[in-house]
C-alpha cells in the first residue's frame, strides 16, 4: 500500500512535512497540489449525503421548489 503523506509549502517553497517519515534513497514520489480554498470536506462528503439526498422522501419533501 503506498502512503499518503500530508505536506504544506512554507514561505521559501519548500515541501514540509507535517509529520515526519523516512524513505529509502532512490524512492519516487508522485505530489498532488490540492486546492486551498476549503471545498475539499464538501466535495468529500458528497457521496455520503447523497444517500440521504436521493431518497424519495426527500424528493417529495422538496418537490415544490423544482420546476414544472
């Protein structure tokens, strides 16, 4: 399994680390950039809430507001 390490960019640009690791030299990396502008926990919890969200009490609750 390949571990996830959580990182942030100080005011230099260099890679931080919250919480320290070690990895053998030679290791390859693969560095995702994600967004900072707080819509990660919406987009994450997306899947989850739409359990409730389709529900057909949920459509008829809400059915009013739609269109035609």
């Amino acid at each position: 399994m390949f571990p996830t390490i959580e990182a942030e960019v100080d005011a230099k640009g260099q890679i931080r680390p919250k919480e320290p690791f070690a990895l053998p030299p030679g290791s390859r990396l693969l560095i995702t950039v994600l967004e900072s502008d707080g819509a990660e926990p919406a987009l994450l919890s997306e899947t989850a809430l739409a359990a409730d969200w389709e529900r057909p009490e949920e459509a008829a609750a809400w059915s009013h507001l739609s269109p035609g």
